[in-house]
C-alpha cells in the first residue's frame, strides 16, 4: 500500500464549524458526562472526558505536525538505513544457509538454526512488514516498494494489505469490526460475545504461535467474509490458489531444496529450517500480542467512529495501542513495533525514526492525562495472555457464576443438538417408511 493509500484511511481534521457542531451533542468529545458514551465497548470510565473537542483537535494538530517534521526530512541516512539492513538480513541468511550444509555436526546445527531464525526475524519484521506498509515508498526504489515486495512469510503480501494496512489500521481496535481483536478465534475483550469454543482458547493460542504465518495466511484469506457472505466466491477461490501457491513455495523452499542441498545432512537441515519457522512465528506472535491485547489498552464501540475527525482518530490509535520497552536490537528485532503507539500513529513513517518521535508523544500524551501503555516484553506477553485466559469464560455476573453460565451454554447446545438428531432421525424413518 502506497503512503498516499494510507494516509487516505485517517480522517482530516474537521472544520471550524464542524468542530463546533459537533460539540454540542458528542458521543465523546461533550463537556458534560451525562452526554459522553464510552469510547470502548468494555463500557469503562470514558478516558477521554476531560477532553474538550477543542483540546482533541489541538492534538491531531500537534501530530500532524510532529508527523510532519519528521516526514519533510527524509533522506539519505533512512536510505541507507533500510539498504543496510536488508543487506545485513541477507548476509545473516545466506551464511547461516551455508554453515548449514554441514548441520549433522552439532555446532553448525545451532549456528545455522539461529542464524536462520534472525535473518528471518528480520526479514518479516523490520523490513517485509514496513516496507508492506509503504514506509519506504517514497524513495522509488522498485526493489524496495510496497508494491512489489514479497515476503519470506506464508501470506501474499498483497492479501496482508488488504487485512492488515486497510482493515485494521483503520478500525483500529473497534469491537465487531477490527478483526485482529482476536483474530476471528480468540476472546481479548469483554464486548466480545462468549462462545464455548473460548473455552479452549488458551490452547488454541499456543497452536496458533507455533503455526502462526499460516494462521495469518487463513486469516487474511478472509474464511470468515466468505462464510457470511461479504466475500464473493470466485474472488475467495482466487486468492485460495494464490495462498496455496505462495505456501508451496516457502514449503518448498525451506523443505524441500536447501535440505537436498545439504545432501547427507537433509535430515538435520531440514529440521533447522523447521525450528527457524517456529521459532520465528512464536516471536512475530508474542510481538504482535504486545501490540493491542495488554491491560490498559482501549477497545471501542462501532458507534464512536462515525463521523470521526482526525483529532479524535489520533486518540484511538494512542489509547488502542501498546508498547514493549526494551535494547536497541529488541527495537530492531519487533521491527520497530515495539514502538506500536507510533507506528498507529504514523504508519507509513520510516521505522528507524520511530524512537526519535517517540519522546514527544509520550509527553504529549502526558500533559493530556493519557494512559501511555508501555512495559517490558515479558510484562507485556504476560498481561496478553493473561487475557487470553481471563476471557476463556463468560464475563461475570450477579445473576450465574461463569461456570454456571458455561453450563447453561453447553446444556443449550446438547439440547439444540439431540432435538436436531431426532428430527433426522424422524425424516429417515419417515423416507423409508415412504419407500417401503
């Protein structure tokens, strides 16, 4: 997706006019609670009430200009930055491919799975996934376009575009239509509907680290639009054969081919590709958790976008969004996006400047009494999946305890479910009666 792309998803700040209209009757932005509606659906205290459309639209101004200081001064050193880095990740590859020819000795074994998992990292982390994003665009470098990179990842890049850049960096957050809120198959939010299938979700979150690039693949495949009805079937199949296409390839590739090119040592390369794979797919997982799943960050009704101005887009990216604290090489190895609060803020901003911006947000969200999420990687993994077991039941209530509820459910379903066999039952009985 192209920066201009991007750019068109947020909103412009409104008017004058249409800055005070709004103010007298505003889910969100009135100065009086008793007309405020929760920004999120968990139906907290509003975490913006103190803020009048004046100060939110005061802030989409002061981004845009810290956005702006930054994107008018873009030049040689970011050119570079990203050159090196994608040199860097291919030498880190090709060498650990090469020390891997040699993987039945157990020292090159080690060397090379490493190698091979950073040079992965890498690849779809600090520069597959911003250079997707249009970061680099601007410097009109075919090879380094987010029109035409692909990545080392079972997803075409194209279909992660569509889900990811347009989908949700634009409803960010927003129950019923941010589907990374989970990702169609796990309950991160107290708005989201229980379903009995959450109750094994701390299971089929594990499962999904391990595979996480496929489940990505099928994620962004979009199953869930084509089951409902919103995907058109021949566009479904289409992209259903670029899917498979691209995970023969990567199969191929990493199974394939540089285990026969080790020749006696197959075996062994094979499993360095194997662990790379999931090692790389747990991190990209824990990373991605980091993102918008810890305690602290806000979720948002369908109703508090309508009629968003940029001021107030800019409030849900910062308070939707978490950060991981951390070394200069873990910053590099999320791919910056241990700098998620930014990166919603300015998507198509180069990564590497990221950490200069950074300062300034954190004061400004400061001075405007804005929670900024921000922790430690294993504080931050911790609290997502804390949620992800915290969920896995129904929301409590004065009424049933979550296990009476779950029981409640099951039972539900056990009935629905034998009262539907006896109805097939009765239409077989009844069709060989009829043929009798």
């Amino acid at each position: 997706m192209s920066s201009a792309t991007i750019e068109s998803t947020r909103p412009r700040v409104d008017s004058a006019a249409r800055t005070a209209e709004r103010a007298v009757n505003n889910r969100i932005t009135s100065t009086r609670p008793e007309e405020q509606s929760a920004t999120h659906a968990s139906g907290k205290a509003n975490p913006i009430a103190h803020l009048s459309p004046e100060d939110i639209e005061s802030i989409g101004r002061e981004l845009d200009a810290i956005r702006d200081s930054v994107m008018s001064t873009r030049g040689a050193d970011d050119a570079n930055y990203i050159r090196q880095t994608i040199k860097l990740q291919r030498w880190i590859e090709l060498s650990s491919r090469g020390v891997l020819l040699f993987s039945g000795f157990w020292p090159a074994f080690i060397v090379g799975t490493a190698g091979l998992t950073v040079a992965k990292i890498l690849e779809n982390t600090e520069i597959g996934h911003n250079i997707l994003h249009g970061q680099w665009d601007w410097m009109r470098d075919p090879k380094i376009h987010s029109s035409s990179w692909e990545w080392d990842f079972a997803s075409p890049a194209e279909q992660w575009k569509k889900s990811h850049n347009v989908g949700h960096h634009t409803y960010t957050n927003v129950v019923g239509m941010d589907d990374d809120l989970g990702y169609t198959i796990l309950r991160v939010d107290p708005a989201q509907e229980w379903e009995p299938k959450h109750l094994i979700q701390p299971i089929t979150n594990f499962f999904t680290a391990l595979i996480f690039e496929y489940g990505i693949a099928a994620y962004d495949l979009d199953v869930k639009g084509f089951k409902e009805g919103t995907k058109d079937k021949k566009e479904f199949l289409s992209d259903l054969r670029k899917v498979i296409t691209k995970i023969r390839n990567q199969m191929g590739k990493d199974y394939v081919l540089h285990p026969l090119l080790s020749g006696p040592n197959f075996l062994t390369t094979l499993a360095a590709n194997a662990i790379a794979n999931t090692l790389r797919n747990i991190w990209t997982h824990s990373v991605i958790f980091c993102g918008h799943f810890p305690e602290g960050v806000e979720t948002f009704e369908v109703e508090s976008i309508e009629g968003e101005t940029r001021g107030e887009w800019y409030l849900r990216q910062m308070l939707g969004s978490a950060n991981i604290e951390g070394s200069e090489v873990m910053h590099v190895m999320t791919g910056n996006l241990s700098h998620q609060i930014e990166h919603h803020l300015f998507p198509d901003m180069p990564s590497n400047r990221y950490k200069q911006v950074a300062p300034k947000i954190r004061e400004l969200m400061d001075r405007h009494q804005l929670r900024y999420v921000t922790g430690p990687l294993h504080k931050q993994v911790g609290s997502a999946w804390h949620k992800v077991i915290k969920y896995s039941l129904p929301n409590p209530s004065p009424e049933r305890s979550q296990l009476g509820q779950v029981a409640d459910v099951l039972a539900g379903k056990a009935v629905r479910a034998g009262v539907a066999l006896l109805h097939r039952t009765q239409r077989r009985q009844y069709r060989r009666a009829l043929a009798a």
